[in-house]
C-alpha cells in the first residue's frame, strides 16, 4: 500500500524533474555565436557593398579600376550574397532540427509525466479508501 512518504516522493520527483524542463528551456536561445554571426554579418555586408561599389564607381563616376575586371566585382559580390543565403538556410535546418528534438524530449516527459500522475492519483484513492473504511 503506497504511503503518504511515498506520494510525497513521487511529487517531489515531479517537480525537479519539471524544474530541470525549465532550466533546460531557459537555456535555449544560442546567444553564444551571437556575437559570431554579427561579425561574419558585417563582413559580409562590407564586402557586398564594396565590390558593388566598385561597379557603380567604374560606371557612373567613370573612375577607372584597373586591378578588377569589368563586372567581375558584381559578380563576386553576387557570389557572396548566394554564399551567405545558403549557410542562413544550413542554420535555419539546424536550428529547425534543434527545435524537433527538444519538442520531441519535452513530449516524452510530458507522457511519462502524465502516467506518473495517474498512478499518484491511483495511490490516493486507495489511501482515501483506506482511511475512510477505517
């Protein structure tokens, strides 16, 4: 026969356990390559508009470039904004599966949680029966 020490147990465990699900959610968010990605950003972007800026100077100021071939600046600056489209895709599908498995773990718990919660539930109907037929 389950006992109240052993119904507290069982609630104690639920609760750390659901305390651990937050912290663990809490943590979540990735703001350690923040500073990373701001960087590979800005160097990006720096570049884009420089080799951009190239073109545009060669062309409508009519200043003359010699170290870069005509159109070879867009064409490298069109590179490098397909380079910076795929790799936002690669950590979006990362971020994306990142996502499932935490999803997918948080379920999990929740289920095994559930049936816990049942069985708690079992044990203290028994115990009220118990007492009441005493």
């Amino acid at each position: 026969m389950p006992d109240s020490k052993t119904i507290q147990s069982e609630i104690n465990q639920y609760q750390n356990e659901k305390e651990s699900v937050r912290n663990l959610l809490g943590q979540i968010g990735g703001t350690g390559t923040a500073g990373k990605e701001k960087v590979v950003n800005i160097v990006f972007a720096t570049l884009v508009i420089l080799f951009f800026s190239f073109d545009v100077m060669r062309h409508a100021l009519h200043i003359s470039i010699d170290f870069i071939p005509e159109l070879f600046s867009v064409e490298i600056a069109l590179l490098l904004v397909s380079m910076k489209i795929i790799w936002m895709i690669h950590r979006q599908q990362k971020v994306e599966h990142f996502q499932f498995w935490i999803l997918n773990t948080i379920e999990f718990q929740m289920n095994s949680t559930a049936v816990r919660i049942r069985k708690i539930e079992k044990m203290m109907e028994e115990l009220k029966k118990e007492s009441s037929s005493q």
